[in-house]
C-alpha cells in the first residue's frame, strides 16, 4: 500500500482513510499525528459512526503490528509449539 496516493482505484474516501492510517503510524517530531484539517477532511468523507469505526479499525491495525513484528507469525501456519510436531 506503499503507493496508494499513485494509485488511480481509490474512491475520495478510501484516500483519506488511508492518509489517517499513514499519519497515526508515521511518528512526528511534533507530537500531533493526526492534524485538525485531517479529521475535518475525513469527517467529510464519514459519519461519527463510520469515522469511530474507522478509529477502531486503525487502532486494532496498530495493535496487531507489533504482534505481528514480535511473533512473526507465518500465514496458515497455527502458532504455538505443540503444532510443530
């Protein structure tokens, strides 16, 4: 997803929904990630349902990275050692 602002397949929507993505992972010398125009610009893209929803959804992407960076979990395979055998 590396490339997505070049991509022409995203609705104005799921831009913005990716652009708060990239801010709330992408640290900031200046503390503030997620910028007042930001939440204006998705707020106009979301309703207060869909835009927490949103919130959640990229809250439990930010939990799951550093799982993912610590166990380093191979798709499909079950974690655990007794799976091993």
């Amino acid at each position: 997803m590396a490339a997505w602002q070049d991509a022409p397949y995203f609705t104005d929507a799921e831009r913005v929904a990716l652009e708060l993505v990239e801010a709330v992972l992408t640290p900031s010398p200046f503390g503030e990630r997620v910028p007042d125009e930001l939440f204006a610009k998705a707020s106009a893209h979301y309703d207060d349902t869909a835009l927490w929803t949103l919130t959640v959804t990229i809250g439990q992407i930010c939990f799951f990275i550093p799982v993912a960076l610590i166990a380093k979990p191979i798709p499909g395979k079950p974690i655990g050692k007794n799976y091993n055998k």
